[in-house]
C-alpha cells in the first residue's frame, strides 16, 4: 500500500486513525498500541502477505537477541558474540535477498562460468530499512543505552507504519517513549494533526504533481540513450539529469514529509531526514542534509567504529571511503551504486582536504563576496550531485558513461527536444523554486526547531527578498490561517485528481 | 524582531484549520467529479456525439473512449503507432473507421485498448494494422489507473480540462484543434512541428547513415527489431479479432525512400517483413506502400517531416488508403 494511494488515503488511513483516536479517547492505552501493530503489519502484508512471515521472524529474532544481549550486559566476550551472531543473522537476510545474484553474477563473470544460477530472490520490501534498524538497536542494547522487554513495543517500534517502508531510520530512544506517553488520552493535539495534514499534504504535492512528472524526461533521456542516442541532445541531457535531481528529492522527501506527517497525526514526531540537500554548500553538506537518519547510521555505526576523525587524516579518509561505498552498496545491488558511494567518498575527501583552506580564505572576504562565494558553492554542489544522479539512476555504468559524454559533447541536434515539452519544464522551473526559494518543509512546519540539527538553519530566499522589497520581517512559515488551510486543500486536491488519473507511482527508495 | 506570520494572515483556531481543510477537500474534489459527470467527455455515462478529448494524455483518452463512444459510433479501426496517428481516417469514406493509433506506442501499450474496443464493439467491421517496427518494440506497458476503473478514472480525470484549455488557447491563438474530424487523428506534424528540425537537415543525416551502411555494413540484431512479447501480443491481438468476426487488414507504413534503404541494408526490413507476414493468414490482406507504385509519396521532399509523415503527406496517404481499401470493398 502506497501512502500515494486511494486505498490508503480513503480507507486505510481514516479507519486506522479513528480506530486509534477512539481507544485512546475511551482509555485503551494497550490496545490503542495493539491496534496499532495490527494495522501496521496489515500494512506491510498487503505488499506480499507471505512476506509478513519474514518481517515478524525477524523481529522476533532479533527481539531474543536483545533480551539476551540484555542478559549477559557484564559479560564482555558473550556480549561481543551474541552482537556479532545476531547482527550477522541479519546482515545475512539482507545479503541473501538484495546481494546474492549480484555477487553470484560477478564471480561468474570473474571466473567466466556461463549461465551461473542466481536466486531470482524477490527483494522484500523496506528490508534495507528494518535490517538497519534492528542492527542500530541490537548495538545499543549492547552498549547498554536501551533495553526493552514488551515484545509488542519492540514490535511497533520497528513495524509503526508510518516509518516501516522508507524511513526515516528511528532509533528506540525515539520512538517508543513517545509512543508510551499516554499521560493524555487524546490521539495527538489539534496542533499536531493540523501540522500532521499540511505536511503529509506538502508530501503528497512533491511526490505526485512533482516527482511523478519530473520521471517522464528523465525516462526519456535513458530510453533515449539505449535506443536511440543520435536524437538526443546535450541539452536534453542536462535536462533529463537536472530533472533526476529534483525528481529524487522530491520523491524521498515527499516521502518522509508524508511519512512525518502521519507520525504527527499520531502524536509522534518522526526524526528529520531532508534539510534542504541542494542548499549544501560541498558534498559533505550534502550529506548532513540528504537522508540524515541514514547518513547518521553510517557515521554512527561505520565510520566512528572504524576511527572516524581520532586516528589521523589517512585513516579518516579511508573510513569515510569505506563508509561511503557501503552507504552506496547499501541502496542497490550494482556496480551503478558502488561507484556513485565511492564518488561522493572522493568528493567528500577532496572537500575536507579543500575545506580549511576555502573556509580562512572565505572568513577575509566583505560579506557580498562571501555571499557570492557561498551561492557558486551551492551551484558547484548541486552540479556535481547531478553527475552523480546519472549514475545512480543509470542501469550499468556505461549508460552513465554515455549520458556524461551527451552532457558535454555540445549537440544539439537531437530529436528529443524535452526543451520543448512544457508541462516538464515548468515542473522543473517550480522545482526549482520550491528548493532555493522556499524554505523547506521543516523550517515551514517548524519541526526544524525541534531537531537535533537545527544548526542548518538558515534565512530561505523568500524571507530575504519579501525583508528587501516589502520591508517585512515576517517569516514565511505555517501558521493555522484561512489562507493556509486553502492552499494545503488545493495542493491536497491536486493531488488527488492526479494520483486518481494516472496510476500510483512507486517511491524510487522502495527499490532499496 | 521576527514573528511567524504568513502575509495574509487571517489566523484560525487549529480544530477550525483542520475542519476547513477536509471541507475544501471534499468541496473542491466532488466539484470536480461532478462537472467531469455532467461535462461527460468519454461518453461514459451518456450518449452523445462522438467526443474529441485526446489532448494530453491520448492513450488514456482512448482508452476511456473505448469503453463505450467509439464502439457508439465505429464499427472499424486503424490501429498502429506515431505514423499511423496523424491519418485522418475523416477522409476514408469506405469504411466507418476510427483511427485508435497513439504515438509513443507499441502494441502492448495499445493492446488494452483495443481490446476494450474489441469487448464493448457488437459489430465486427475492419481492423487496419499499421505495420512499422515502432510498432512491435520493446516498450512495456504503463500502467493506467484507467485499466483497472475506467469510471472512477474518468470522473477524476485532468484530461478533459487540458482539453478546453488547449482548445482555449488555440482558439484565441488562431489554430484550429487537431483533431476536425473527431475520428482520434493526432497531428503530429501540427502538435510537434516545432519540436523538429527541418526535413533538409533530417534527411541529410539519414544521407550520412546510408553512406556509412555502405562502407562498413552493419546488421541490426533480429530482437533489436521485433520484441518477441511484442510480437506475441500482435498475434493474440489479430487471433482474437478474427474469432470475434473482424476482418483484417494490415499495410507496410510507406517509409520515406531514405529511411527504407537504410533499413534494407541493415537488414531490418527484410527480416520484420517476413515474420509480420507469418502472422497473417490467406484470408487478411496485407498492403505494402512501399513499392514503385507509391514513389510519388516516398519519394517526395515535402511529404515527410522525419520519418513521420507531414500533413500533407499524411492526407495524401489517407487517399492512397481510402483506395486501397474501397477496392477490397468490392472484391
């Protein structure tokens, strides 16, 4: 079930919810919670009901690895062990669904064997983002931070419906005491579900009237490519990868924001997982930014584990490399992803090595220039992250390399003209806007304020030019106003006409 | 100082916020639906002239049209890809014939439609197959909101009010719509004049491919041409038409005279007109253009904008057509 979907939105979710409320208002505390479970494994089995079995083994699992990492909290080398066992259990599942045929198809190649036999495994779905979860909470059940004894808590926390597909990644210390604050019996505060709406709404908006359309260049351009490259153009080219960068944002975050949105509308704020990426002013900016609760996990339980910055610049590097392309293998069985993580690794190295030296030579400059320097960083990022999209987005390498080699061979006489189609480029001229003008949903919704990485605040465009035009000093942020409630109505609306005319779109990070 | 306010803040209480959002939902929606049902542009609910509503999203549109108003008022098809959508089948006066051809599509993204055509049609009359290796390619087919609730679909439908607006526009503009004679011709060389370069500078490319065909021969693998699923969809397709008492006719898109030897001699024409003509049996009739006869069409400079018919050449084509097909007539 896709949040994009009429099944969910017209039935899954009002039932769900006014079930919810009503426990909750009558004094059903447990079994608001056991409602609640019930729905979300509902959710998950009406993708592939025989897959329901894999998600409810593994929680078990790993719910008696916990308990007994729990159990042996002074004894060093069973606590070591049991981890290892429990955390390679599931990083086994996951290999066996997502990498196996990848692995078995490359040592085929390398040994030139012909018709190898791969799996054919169907990838279950979300199981990148619940193998991860569980890992991240076995580690802290281990280093003593959490513990938790009630199988159905540990349940929800990993199946609540919201977060189960796509993230964002929540640790226990989260979630669940939120989701045990029961001191009052209403479902979530009129403030929360009003936030809840707009924000699901904005979701909705970027996922359907944005992502969707932006899809139909970008398919273009990589049909283009394999089948017919003399009709596509350099700029055809730039269009179709401009258009994958907004296209996967506002895929994901439309995702997140919809998925933060429901978590309001049941009282629980969902960790922030986009921050304006393409504001970033290097790669690793970016990386603060994009998929925070991923990036988090990786810092948290790759790269500070294997020394991060505390053992010198050489072992940093490595580690931000190693970190890096097991960030790129971990979204896609392919060479596609690891050379687009090893990438953003070299970039990220490249801009720590650059970094001091940019930032004391930036420090000396009138605040105009640094203005201005901060503007080309911000472009010079946002150019580099879209090479990288092409690979990301491109079936083998050389379907990358070809559409690299299109963006700068200067052609321009192709046949595609996407220039031309102007329903694409006007989502694209939008796009734009909603990313460096706006401020993003998280400032709007005030949830940034919130969050532990409020030091990416920063004044949005809009703010700036209504200050120097309108001489206003008013933010441009949601407040419970007529006026808002028309335009998420409208932005709900369009959504709905359009996800009603054509089919639901699957969101690009299901594949993961 | 700063305050969180919005420039027009007529501030509300949040249950109100929350109660007005679902209403203007509910509003704005069932306003929507509503004039969708009474407008009833695919003729779904009621009779009524044929509708003419292919603009945005014609596949859909022709989906939803097959539903009930093209099996209303045509007994007859012409069935193909992008060459075959802009012959305006107005002007084939021997047979009630509407032309269900989409660009950008192989048989398998028109496969459900015509099959719904097929389902709802009572009276079995001609189905023309438009015969270009477009046509049998290894596109897959997009799924539709529609093929699952064609209804539902078409109350939710945006493609009527993209419709009106681009009429509006072209009105006002000057430009007549596109389709005149609402009998599902798209003209391509009208929608998309602009989007081309001029035939000189197409055909000249095509020169330089026929040069370097010559010099260095290069052979088209054979599932590069036809897509075995494609080809297996075509043949249920024309199998399935036959039994319902259809009769069928199938032509071999006149190529312009460059595209055709370049397709000669990379072998691609050959080999899709010897496992096309496998899918017909004696009894259908198979038209190729792509003789002598027709030079006049192929070979001509102005008939063509690439490889796409003009509208010049696509009117003199539905001549040609209208011919040929009346002298089947009267066999």
């Amino acid at each position: 079930m896709l949040f994009n979907s009429p099944s969910f939105l017209f039935f899954f979710l009002p039932i769900v919810w006014l079930v919810f409320a009503a426990l909750k208002k009558y004094g059903k505390f447990q079994w608001s919670l056991g409602w609640l479970l019930a729905a979300s494994l509902f959710f998950y089995g009406w993708w592939n009901p025989p897959y329901l079995a894999l998600l409810v083994g593994s929680i078990g699992f790993n719910f008696l690895a916990a308990r007994r990492l729990d159990s042996l909290r002074n004894r060093e080398r069973s606590t070591r062990f049991t981890l290892f066992f429990s955390v390679g259990v599931n990083l086994f599942l996951l290999g066996y669904f997502k990498y196996a045929d990848f692995f078995l198809q490359n040592v085929g190649k390398l040994f030139q064997v012909q018709d190898i036999p791969v799996l054919n495994a169907m990838l279950p779905l979300a199981i990148s983002f619940f193998t991860f979860q569980q890992i991240a909470f076995l580690v802290d059940v281990a280093r003593g931070k959490i513990a938790e004894d009630r199988f159905s808590v540990y349940a929800l926390f990993i199946s609540f419906f919201p977060q189960l597909i796509a993230g964002p990644i929540v640790h226990y210390k989260e979630l669940v005491p939120q989701l045990m604050r029961h001191t009052t019996h209403r479902v979530a505060s009129n403030r929360f579900l009003s936030l809840g709406i707009t924000l699901f709404g904005i979701g909705l908006f970027k996922k359907v009237i944005l992502a969707d359309i932006l899809a139909i260049p970008v398919d273009s351009l990589h049909r283009g490519i394999q089948n017919t490259p003399d009709l596509v153009s350099s700029i055809d080219a730039w269009i179709g990868a401009v258009a994958f960068s907004f296209q996967i944002y506002f895929d994901f975050s439309g995702y997140s924001d919809m998925a933060i949105g429901l978590g309001l509308m049941f009282g629980v704020i969902l960790p922030m997982n986009f921050f304006s990426p393409y504001m970033a002013s290097g790669i690793a900016d970016f990386w603060r930014r994009w998929h925070i609760t991923l990036s988090t996990f990786l810092r948290d339980y790759i790269y500070i584990p294997l020394g991060g910055n505390r053992k010198g610049r050489a072992i940093q590097f490595a580690a931000i490399l190693v970190t890096m392309l097991l960030g790129g293998l971990w979204h896609g069985a392919g060479w596609t992803f690891v050379l687009w993580g090893g990438l953003h690794g070299v970039f990220i190295v490249a801009s720590h090595l650059l970094g001091q030296k940019a930032s004391d030579f930036q420090s000396e400059l009138p605040m105009l220039m640094r203005g201005f320097l901060r503007a080309s960083r911000i472009g010079f990022t946002f150019i580099i992250v879209t090479l990288l999209w092409v690979l990301f987005r491109a079936e083998t390498p050389q379907i990358a390399y070809d559409i690299w080699c299109k963006l700068f061979d200067g052609n321009h006489g192709g046949t595609l003209n996407l220039v031309r189609d102007h329903k694409v480029m006007v989502v694209i001229i939008v796009s734009a806007l909603v990313v460096w003008l706006l401020p993003n949903s998280m400032m709007f919704t005030h949830l940034a304020k919130r969050s532990a990485h409020h030091d990416l605040l920063y004044v949005p465009m809009i703010d700036i030019f209504r200050k120097f035009i309108f001489r206003t000093q008013t933010r441009f942020v949601w407040v419970s106003s007529v006026w808002n409630a028309v335009w998420v109505s409208c932005v709900f609306f369009m959504s709905l006409i359009l996800m009603y005319s054509t089919l639901s779109q699957e969101f690009i990070y299901f594949d993961f | 100082m700063t305050s969180d306010l919005t420039i027009f803040s007529l501030r509300i209480s949040l249950r109100f916020y929350v109660v007005t959002v679902m209403c203007l939902i509910g509003l704005l929606c069932s306003g929507f639906v509503g004039l969708n049902y009474a407008l009833n542009d695919f003729g779904l609910w009621r009779d009524h002239a044929m509708p003419n509503q292919l603009y945005g999203d014609p596949l859909t549109a022709k989906y939803l049209l097959s539903q009930r108003a093209i099996p209303l008022h045509f007994d007859s098809l012409l069935i193909g890809p992008s060459v075959s959508a802009n012959v305006d089948v107005g002007n084939i006066a021997s047979l009630e014939m509407y032309n269900l051809s989409v660009q950008g599509t192989n048989i398998l993204r028109i496969r459900p439609t015509l099959e719904a055509f097929l389902e709802n049609n009572k009276r079995p009359g001609t189905l023309v197959f438009c015969l270009y290796p477009y046509f049998t390619n290894n596109l897959k087919l997009v799924p539709s909101r529609a093929y699952d609730d064609p209804e539902r679909s078409a109350l939710f439908s945006t493609i009527p009010l993209h419709a009106y607006l681009s009429r509006a526009g072209r009105y006002f503009s000057g430009e007549a719509a596109y389709d005149k004679s609402s009998r599902g011709m798209i003209d391509i060389s009208e929608v998309r004049k602009d989007h081309r370069p001029p035939y000189a500078e197409f055909a000249k490319k095509q020169d330089k491919k026929i040069a370097a065909l010559i010099a260095q021969p290069a052979f088209t693998p054979h599932d590069k041409i036809i897509d075995p699923e494609a080809y297996k969809a075509l043949a249920e397709v024309i199998e399935r038409a036959r039994l319902k008492g259809y009769r069928i006719v199938a032509y071999y898109y006149p190529l312009n005279y460059r595209d055709f030897t370049i397709r000669q001699l990379n072998g691609e024409w050959p080999y899709f007109q010897q496992e096309m003509n496998k899918l017909f049996l004696d009894r259908d009739v198979v038209l190729d253009f792509n003789t002598s006869k027709y030079d006049d069409i192929r070979k001509s400079e102005t008939a063509y904008m690439d490889n796409h018919l003009n509208r010049l050449g696509a009117d003199r084509f539905a001549e040609v057509l209208d011919d040929a097909l009346a002298r089947l007539n009267q066999r």
